[in-house]
C-alpha cells in the first residue's frame, strides 16, 4: 500500500470512532500517501491530524443542490470531473469505513485496484473486490474499526479515539471563552443536541444540571449545539447564572477545543459528546435509543443507560414519543456519575 483512501464522509461521531484507523494505518505503512474523503465542514477535525497527507473534499451539497434544480447535465459533468481527480491521484487501495451504498460508490469512483469496505451494504459489496465482514466486540468505543485494523494487519494495541487541532483553531477558542470570563479547564460542557428527537434529555433536566454542577462542583456550564439550537442552549444556560450558551456560535474545530479544554463533559449520544474520549476529558455519556458503547476505553468514562426492552430502537421508536429511555434518566444521578468521575465528594 502506498497511496491510500480512506473513505468516511460522515458523521462528526463516525469520524472520531474512525480516527485511530488512519493512525495505526501510519504505524504500518510509514511512507504512504494517506488521503481521507471527507464533506466540508467536517475535515476541521482531519486537517491538523499528522497521519493523513491529504483532505479530499466531497462537494455532496453542491451536488444535491445541482439534482434538486434539475441540472443533470452539470451534475454528470461536476461527477466526472470529481472521478478524473480522484483517478489522477493514482490510488492503490481504497477503504469503505462507512459502508454505505454512497461511500462505497465513492470508493469505486477512485479507481483504485484494491477496493476494501468494511462490512458492506445497500449494494455497495458489488464495488468493492474485498469485504470485511463487520466485526469488533459490542459496546467497545471504536470497535468495529479495531476489528477491520486487526484484519488488516495492523496494529492495534493503542487503538483509541483521537483528534489533533490546530493550534490557532485552540487560540480561538480560548479567545471565546476568555471573553465570557471562563478559564480553562474550570468549566462543564453539555452537549444535549442531536438530529434526532429519540436522542434528546429533556430540556428541564439540562436546566437542573445546569443549576446543580454550578452550586454542587462549583463550576459554569458552557452549552455547545448548531444555529438551530441557539434558542434550547440559552434557556438551559440561564437556569444557573454565569454558564454560557456558545450553540451555533462557533464552528465545529473551534468547538472541538472547548471540550478539549473542559473539566468535564456531559452529553447525549452526538459527536461533541464523543471527543471527550479523543481529547482524554471526563465525560458522562447519556444513551436511550442507541447504544454505540458502554465501554469508553478510560475509568473517566461513565454511560448512563437504561437497559429497557424497548432500547436501542435506533430510528423506529414505538414509544409515540414518550422516550422513557431518556426522559426516565434523573437529573441527581447524572450530577452523581459527574462527581465520581471528578472525585468530588459531597460536602457533610
């Protein structure tokens, strides 16, 4: 190998389970040319990592934009000339990590010889010439790309979530909270916004624990989200007086060196939740309708999950809504788990 793909558009959580992959690719094949296909917006995360030589941008809504219009024939165009590039680049082998029917036709749009993907569906095992079958060991943080790095030959006695950033990213972001008066590592981030309504806590629970990690370990909450979720992060920041609400005013990269720098982070199953195991953080993790791990790889990782027979539901709760899996998660036992992480004991 020694001009590799790596194909894994999506998600930011995806990508932060995925990212010790390209590391132990690095430890075994020293001088190759690593590329990763990532949508923009996302490669913040990839860009200042030492493993990978090139961020290879999927214009994906460029492309969408150009269908929904009804540009076919600019949308053809803008697809050959993408393939061209990729061809041009003279890739040896290309890897699937998402498996989809859209990253592997991604994967076979490269040309490259050796076509791997990593438990292939929807069709896309027809575009590749090898298929690992999914694998790992359930409810392991990153454990389905351990297996497919372990079938591969290659190293994987340190394999743990990662992320590098730049350091004028990391400036920024301590920027951003100076001016709201927080020092490093003295702050709590929430992350509780997800695409999905099955995922969330509610809102009046955010707002309780916002309240008791200010009066119980003496700490500001600093609540992370998009644009959309500006609104839901400044009525959880205003239940404890200082904590801030930062959602939708930073970018992913810069949001990444917050909870980078935070003492501890609590967050729902969403990629900002899941850099803390990357950037090494305290964290307590709540899971309803999914279950992607149990086990963080760090005694600094705690998960919250329910266990009822309905969950994971995934994507097709039959609930009507109700989502006892979340909503039946206790304010006082999550500030319970945050202490234990942090050593904090109860003052008598």
């Amino acid at each position: 190998m020694s001009r590799i793909l790596l194909v894994r558009t999506s998600a930011i959580g995806d990508i932060v389970f995925a990212s010790p992959f390209v590391a132990a690719l690095r430890q075994r094949y020293p001088e190759a040319h690593i590329a990763w296909l990532v949508e923009p917006g996302i490669d913040g995360l990839l860009e200042a990592d030492p493993c990978i030589d090139e961020l290879i941008l999927w214009p994906k809504a460029a492309w969408r934009q150009l269908w929904q219009s009804g540009q076919y024939r600019e949308l053809a165009a803008c697809i050959r000339e993408f393939s061209r590039a990729l061809k041009a680049r003279r890739f040896d082998t290309a890897i699937d990590l998402q498996s989809l029917l859209k990253s592997g036709w991604l994967t076979w749009l490269s040309g490259a010889g050796q076509r791997i993907g990593l438990g292939s569906r929807e069709g896309s095992q027809l575009l590749m010439t090898r298929v690992v079958p999914a694998g790992g060991t359930p409810g392991q943080i990153s454990s389905e790309y351990r297996h497919l790095a372990q079938v591969l030959g290659l190293d994987t006695e340190h394999f743990h979530p990662r992320l590098r950033l730049a350091l004028t990213v990391q400036r920024k972001a301590l920027d951003m909270l100076r001016q709201h008066g927080i020092d490093p590592g003295r702050y709590v981030v929430f992350a509780p916004f997800t695409t999905r309504p099955q995922k969330h806590w509610s809102e009046d629970a955010w707002r309780a624990l916002a309240s008791g990690v200010q009066q119980q370990l003496g700490m500001r909450a600093v609540v992370l989200g998009g644009p959309a979720d500006r609104d839901a992060a400044r009525r959880i920041a205003q239940a404890a007086p200082g904590s801030v609400a930062l959602a939708g005013d930073t970018a992913l990269p810069e949001a990444a060196a917050i909870v980078e720098q935070a003492a501890l982070v609590i967050g729902v199953d969403t990629g900002l939740t899941h850099m803390a195991v990357a950037f090494k953080r305290p964290l307590v993790t709540l899971f309803g309708s999914t279950r992607p791990y149990l086990d963080g790889g760090r005694p600094d990782a705690r998960v919250i999950w329910l266990g009822l027979a309905c969950s994971p539901c995934r994507r097709s709760p039959g609930c009507d809504g109700a989502f006892p899996c979340m909503r039946d998660i206790e304010p006082a036992r999550v500030l319970d788990e945050a202490r234990n992480v942090l050593k904090v004991e109860i003052p008598s």
